[in-house]
C-alpha cells in the first residue's frame, strides 16, 4: 500500500458485503494481515490500545460503555450513517480483543471464495 498514490475523498459510500460470521472472520484475518505485513508498528499500538480499552471495560463497565456508546456515536455522526449497532460499542470490545489476536496468529483467509497463505510482505500464495 505504501506504494500507491491515493487521493482522499470526503464522502462515503456504501459498499455491501457478506454478513456471516465466517464472512465477518475472513475480512477480520485479511486486513488484520495487511496491517501486520505492511503496517507492523500500527499493529503493535492498536493491540495495545485494545487491551487498554478492555482492562477499562472490565475496571469501569459503566463510564466505559458510555463513552465508547458515544464514540461510536460521534464517527457515525461524522460519516453521516445512522446505525442502531453503536449500543453494540461495548459489548464488542469482549469479541473484538479476542478477534484480533486470532487474526495475528492465523496463517491463510478466504477472499472471494480462494483460500490465500501470506508467508511475507509481498508473498502470498493462493491454496486454492
């Protein structure tokens, strides 16, 4: 990525994808992936803003929950989408931490139906 030139843009668009649970953990692999072979300080810092934020959800439920409620809220807000899930601020943070680390430790992801091994930053294999 870092040899891309991109342009940002001040608008969102929508962009529909699976929901399943299995389609939800292979998206989670595969950018946690691109982060870690391409961005492996930004993984290190968000791990361990996460732990942060779970030992303060496990501390402080209470200001916690409010506080990430609101967040959620606030970039919502920000992109202009309106989403009922940001009550699921909170309770997320408990699959989330867990989440992540599975997708460090896992090896392969399934992307548009092919199944892909990242041994190194520009060396990913398609399995099948």
């Amino acid at each position: 990525m870092e040899y891309l030139q991109v342009t940002t843009v001040d608008r969102t668009r929508i962009v529909p994808i699976g929901g399943t649970i299995r389609e939800t953990v292979e998206r989670q692999v595969r950018w946690t992936q691109i982060l870690r072979w391409h961005f492996p300080g930004a993984v290190v810092g968000t791990v361990l803003v996460l732990l942060l934020v779970l030992a303060s959800v496990i501390v402080a439920p209470l200001p916690t929950a409010v506080l990430l409620t609101v967040l959620h809220l606030a970039v919502n807000e920000i992109l202009s989408v309106r989403r009922w899930t940001a009550v699921l601020a909170y309770p997320a943070m408990f699959v989330f931490v867990p989440l992540v680390m599975y997708a460090l430790t896992r090896r392969t992801f399934v992307w548009g139906g092919r199944r892909y091994r990242w041994c190194g930053k520009f060396d990913v294999t398609v399995l099948d």
